[in-house]
C-alpha cells in the first residue's frame, strides 16, 4: 500500500520526503522494525519511541511517524511530523487494513464494572440469533467460535485493525468490545468507526493512571464525545455520571434504568441463586444471570439489541438463556451445601454490589466469608475501602495477595489493614498466601455458608514478583469441594 493512502486522514504538521512509496507494514515497536515499514515514534509512560528513531532506520524502516523530527534527516526515509503519533497510529492502521471497522458495526462498552459481561453477553446473544459475531474483551476475544487469547481490555491499535480485518474477511455481521479508559487516553480506538457506545457506569478505578476521578471520567466521555451522528449512545440513567456521557454526543442519546423512567426500562420481581426474575419493558422474564449488578447488563444488553433493530420478544428469549462471563458471580455448591462464588469485582463499588446481591439473597443464618486482596503497581488509595466494605458487608473477612505485581505483598496488606476499624478486627484474618487463604475460608464454612473469593476472576494466573504462575481461584475452590465430597 502507497504511504500517501496510509496517511489518509492523519493531520500532518510537516513532511520531508516522498509519501509515492510502497509499505510493508507498520510498527510502534522498534523490536519489530521491518525493511520497507513505517516506524511509529510513541512516547509512552516507560519509554520513548523517538530515542529508537535511528535504529529502525537501520533494520530497513523507510518512513517515520513522529512527534519531533532527530536532529539529522536521512535522504531515503520520509519523516512525517504529527501532533499526537499514538492517535495517528490508530488511523494509520485502519487505513492499513481497509478499514475494516466500517465494514460491520462495532459497538464499543465502557464503565468501570459490567463491561465484560454486557460485552460477552452481547456477543452470546448475537451467536444465538444466528448472525456472525467477533467479541474484544478482557477475558478473550472471538471471530465468530473461533477464540484469540486476550492480553489488554482493549489491544493496540495495529492488533486491533488486524482482529477487525479477520472478522470482517470471516463475514462477520458484528463486533463487541470493551473500551478501556486507558484505551481512550492512549488512542488505541483512534480511527475505529462505531456504531454505538454503552455506558455501564463509573466508580473509583484506575486513579494510579488517570491520577484524578475527573480524569477518569473525562477519559470515559471522550468516547461518547466522539461517536458520530449516525451511531446511538445508550447510558445507564440510574448512575449519577450516565447523562455526563450524553452532554456533548452527536449520537442518538438513548437510556436504560431500574429506579426511573428511561427509554428501556427494567424492573427485578426476584432475585435468587438461580437467576432473576425480571419485568423489562413490560414484558415478564427470567434470566439465568444473578444480582442487581446483572439486571443493569441484562437492561444495557437488552437496549443495544433493540437499537441495533432486532425483535423485542426474539431479544429476551434469546438473552434468558444466556450464562454470564467466566469470572463473574461464577458459583458452585458442594455436596456439603457450601456455596463458591468467584467474582473479577476488585473495585470498592464491585466488592459491593456482589456482596449486596449476596446478603440480599441469603436466608439470613449463613455466614459469609470473604477472601479479598489488593492489586499491586495499581491505584493503593481504594486498598482501604475495600477492606472496609468486605467487613461491613461479610461475617468473616480474609485479606490476602492478588496480583502484588512487583510490590512487597505485605505492604499491600498493610495498607489494606488500615481501613479495618476496631469493630471490624475480630472478624479479619491475614493470610498472604492466596491459596491457604481460600483453604481457611473452607475450613470455617459449614452448611449453606457463602464463601466469595473476590479480585481475580476469570485470571488464570498470579503474578509474584514479576513473575506468572498458574493460579485459578475456581480451580482451588472447586478442588476443595469435590475432596469433600
């Protein structure tokens, strides 16, 4: 592809050299420089892209994207001089692979808890109506049945572009996928076309990033701020940051609620373990998914398929048969009568809400025993509160390590003591090793206890030092049951 059609659409302070060459491929790595490629300078939070300038010249690179043009110019390569090269990238690389976001229609979902399961749900219920489908998610992505491993909510602009171009060449009809605020602030989702955004809600999350709440939330509304005439933005009426999301949207605004009227609305008649028994938009309905925090998915699901002009009652039915996503109020019961629920909630609102639903569901004689930890290298301003809304919402509590990253395992626990109060402390146990403290909150569970292992999910893994090692919460605890058994 000539380098004049790549640069389409790219706002460019300056050029020197011919944009009349043929490129190969594009990269914001300089370890995957290629003769006959665009390099893409970026400068990131550990490095920057223009230091390497030179040495992508020298593995064969012929034209530079970049912020600052080096001090010397070489004759054979075109310098290419961009206000932000991270969000020309993005357009460089839907250019690069045709555009494919434009082929189907892709519809993006932020918020800080329920982008997951509204993404996965979405997906599934697409499937199930018969259509081809392609999911970008945090847990994994699919083209249709067939399932690309995940490394970010949202992947890199040139991954991206390529998953996108497999999807559109597998005839797919649909894309769903969770966009990250920190996709958002990077310009990872620059030159996508979107034909809808889903707004879940927003709660204190990522402020190791964004550094402030209003950061975060801007980050959020820049999504919606962005999407074109032509797309819808649906929001959660019910959060108090949903009609932030609509205030300055060229989209359709549209909404969904539980407590207020809104443009789809729903109503829970019953929650159990089973599932939830729902009224939506008058219609009666039970679903397989549990909680609260479910019902605003089930509702945010329900109206994404209503504007993407799908029949109503062929929508419910469809969406009543659907599980949720791996991680999420994932739960199992051993022949004890002792119930397991593995949950991804590793924000202070998230813990919350499972807990809520819990006790909202319990008879009222069982405990329940919460197994929490702290991510580390992350925001440690919310490792109080969730120690404090474990306790205020459990019977017993054990602080443990999640992912401490590179962080001394107890430091994290520390912090996270600190939003114990004195009235709480007799009911928390510290136990640093993850898998000793699922095997406590087992040894103290007896009949109809509820145990929430909490902060993981889906994660097969448990990062240590730097270092990864296989770790599934369901795993252990399903171990646990069965040797009980």
């Amino acid at each position: 592809m000539q380098l004049k059609e790549i640069l389409y659409g790219v706002q460019l302070l300056e050029v020197s050299g011919s944009t009349e060459k043929e490129i190969h491929s594009l990269c914001s790595d300089s370890r995957k420089a290629a003769p006959g490629g665009i390099f893409i300078a970026i400068k990131g939070t550990l490095s920057d892209g223009h230091a390497f300038i030179s040495q992508t010249i020298a593995a064969g690179i012929t034209a530079v994207v970049c912020a600052q043009f080096p001090a010397s110019l070489q004759a054979e390569v075109t310098y290419i001089r961009v206000p932000e090269p991270a969000a020309a990238l993005g357009i460089m690389a839907s250019n690069f692979y045709g555009q494919p976001s434009s082929a189907l229609k892709l519809v993006g979902v932020t918020g800080t808890n329920g982008k997951t399961t509204i993404a996965t749900l979405l997906f599934r219920l697409f499937r199930d109506m018969g259509y081809k489908a392609g999911l970008l998610s945090t847990v994994e992505n699919y083209v249709n049945d067939r399932v690309v491993p995940a490394t970010h909510t949202t992947p890199d602009p040139l991954a991206l572009n390529l998953l996108l171009r497999e999807m559109v060449d597998a005839g797919c009809d649909y894309c769903f996928m969770e966009v990250s605020s920190h996709a958002v602030a990077q310009h990872r989702i620059s030159g996508l076309s979107f034909s809808g955004g889903v707004f879940s809600n927003l709660t204190h999350d990522h402020l190791d990033f964004h550094k402030t709440f209003d950061q975060y939330l801007g980050a959020k509304k820049a999504f919606f701020d962005a999407l074109p005439k032509s797309a819808f933005a649906l929001t959660n009426l019910d959060d108090r940051n949903g009609v932030v999301m609509l205030q300055n949207t060229r989209a359709h605004k549209k909404t969904y609620a539980l407590k207020q009227l809104a443009d789809f609305k729903g109503k829970i008649l019953d929650n159990q373990f089973t599932g939830l028994h729902m009224e939506v938009d008058q219609e009666d309905v039970y679903f397989r998914l549990v909680g609260s925090f479910n019902a605003y998915n089930i509702m945010a699901v329900y109206g994404t398929a209503i504007l993407l002009e799908q029949d109503k009652l062929g929508v419910l039915t469809a969406l009543s048969r659907l599980q949720g996503a791996e991680g999420r109020f994932d739960y199992t019961v051993s022949a004890a009568g002792v119930i397991g629920i593995v949950d991804y909630a590793h924000t202070p609102d998230a813990v919350q809400n499972v807990l809520s639903t819990i006790q909202n569901i319990r008879k009222g004689t069982e405990q329940v025993i919460t197994v929490i930890g702290c991510g580390g290298d992350r925001d440690k301003t919310k490792r109080p509160v969730m120690a404090q809304v474990a306790c205020d919402w459990s019977d017993k509590v054990i602080l443990t390590s999640d992912n401490p990253r590179s962080e001394d395992p107890q430091a994290i626990l520390d912090d996270m003591q600190t939003g114990v109060t004195p009235s709480n402390s007799r009911k928390v146990l510290v136990i640093s090793d993850r898998k000793e403290a699922i095997k406590t909150a087992f040894h103290l569970a007896g009949k109809g206890d509820i145990i929430l292992v909490a902060g993981k999910g889906h994660e097969k893994y448990q990062e240590i030092n730097g270092v990864r090692k296989h770790f599934d919460d369901k795993e252990i605890l399903t171990e646990l049951f069965n040797q009980a058994s």
